[in-house]
C-alpha cells in the first residue's frame, strides 16, 4: 500500500500474546519491531527479563493513541462498572458430570451469589447471560424464566439476523424483558444492550478481550445505571486456571500497552527518540 501515512484501528492491540503487535507495527512501522522471528525471540526472553517490558512499551507508546471508556475526559457521563468472581462449589455429583447435566448447571447458578441475593427480579431490573456453549443456552433461558417469572430471549449463532435486530429492540424497549441469554461468539460485537446493568459470565471465555467486548454490550455509551458484572468460576475445575490465564493477559496487556496517557513522539527528547527505535539485546 502506498501512502504518506498509515493509521492502524483496534481494540484488541495485545489479543492473546506480544506476537500480535508484530503485523500491526510492521504495517504502521515497517521495521521498528524488527524481523517478525526477531521480535519472537525478544518476546520468549522477557520472561527472563522482565525489565525489557518498559523498552517495549517506550518505543510503541509514541505512535500509539488509546482511549477509554472509563476515562472521563473522554466520557463523563458513563456510569461505573463493578466486576467480581462469584464462586460456585461442586457436589461429588458435579464433579463427575462437569456440566453434562442440566440440574448441575441449575444448582451451580443457585450456589453462586448474586442473581437471587441482590433481587434482580424484585427490582425488574434486566440482565444479560453469556456463555460460549450454544447447546445450553435454551437451558439457561428456562431457568432464569422460573426466576424472573417472565420470559426472556436467546441470541446465538444459529439465530436469524432479522430475529436478532427484532429481539434487542424489544429488550431495548419500555415494555420489561427480563433477561438475554447470548452465547459469546454469536453477540460479542455489535449488539447494544444498555438497558441491562447485570452482566453474567456463565462461563469464562479464554481471552480477556472477548469478555471485554461481550461486557460492553451493556457498558457503552447510552448506560444510565452502573453495570454488575459477575464471572462465575467453579472451585477445583479448569475454569479456576482459566481464570489465571486471563489474569495473566491482563497484567501482559497493562505491562506494554498501559492505561492511556501517552507520551507522543513529538515530546520525545534526542535521547529519547533514538532509543525507541530498536529492540535491544
């Protein structure tokens, strides 16, 4: 591509590890990352040296513009979102089932606090349910009808454009729709769910960004109520080292990307400017 310039967009810089910025600042910059098998090595020793995390960031910062949601410069208005574990304990039963069974799913939602405790239903406020398995959503649905004692929707890969469009219009709507269930890959984008302020992870999604983007349907401009998020983990199971991995990504995201705040190239001293333009040893 020939140009004077080039500006790349996205919201997901570092989606699942540091190889990721590679193609985006080859495009921006060719060459300032080095050499696509250059920049994995320097990646593969960062666990071993942890200070070059900095030297990354010092020279991808400049030419990086981030902004978000919860800075108020940007947006005032915005409510707040609380985010919190709930943990649910497995029966011996549960154990063995892990899932396969419709009453284990039904007694791990019971389990966790949260949709009952804090009386969603008494105070006709509306949730939206994520999870990344499609075959439990109907299951979910019955359920949460049985709580709210109303009926809900369910959005997932196999649901018409057409429906879709017409089911967030009613749950947008004056009239009271309880509840969503959405399966992850199917609603994570797109989607502007703001008349709920209760986000529900059933199950966690591997990428933090995925479930960042699935939040968002309801956390986004046009949310007048501070938004409950719960991420349901069940004790001694894969999730809890799901958990972990996701912590993790988060913690590499903040390392190199930051919160906002850059320094831009043109506030660089001589010093600085050229020791941002290579990776060193």
């Amino acid at each position: 591509m020939k140009s004077k310039m080039r500006i790349a967009m996205t919201g997901t810089p570092i989606e699942n590890d540091l190889t990721n910025l590679w193609p985006l600042f080859d495009f921006l910059n060719h060459g300032l990352l080095g050499a696509s098998k250059e920049f994995h090595e320097f990646c593969k020793g960062l666990e071993e040296h942890p200070e070059k995390y900095a030297k990354l960031k010092s020279m991808i910062s400049p030419f990086m513009l981030r902004r978000v949601k919860t800075d108020k410069n940007i947006i005032s208005d915005l409510p707040e979102k609380v985010e919190m574990l709930d943990y649910a304990a497995l029966s011996r039963k549960q154990t063995v089932l892990y899932r396969k069974a419709v009453s284990d799913m039904e007694k791990r939602v019971l389990e966790a606090e949260g949709i009952e405790r804090r009386g969603i239903y008494e105070k006709r406020e509306r949730v939206i349910v994520f999870t990344q398995f499609k075959e439990i959503t109907e299951y979910l649905a019955e359920y949460l009808t049985g709580i709210f004692h109303a009926k809900g929707y369910v959005i997932h890969g196999g649901t018409p454009v057409k429906r879709r469009t017409e089911i967030v219009e009613k749950f947008q709507g004056e009239r009271y729709v309880p509840f969503i269930v959405l399966s992850v890959k199917a609603a994570g984008t797109g989607l502007n769910l703001t008349k709920a302020n209760h986000v529900i992870h059933f199950d966690r999604w591997w990428n933090p960004a995925v479930e960042n983007q699935a939040t968002d349907r309801a956390f986004r401009i046009g949310q007048t109520k501070d938004v409950m998020v719960h991420k349901f983990v069940s004790k001694g199971t894969i999730e809890e080292k799901i958990d972990a991995i996701i912590n993790s990504k988060k913690e590499l995201a903040e390392n190199v990307i930051g919160s906002g705040g850059e320094k831009w190239i043109t506030d660089l001293n001589n010093e600085e400017l050229f020791s941002l333009l290579r990776l060193e040893e």
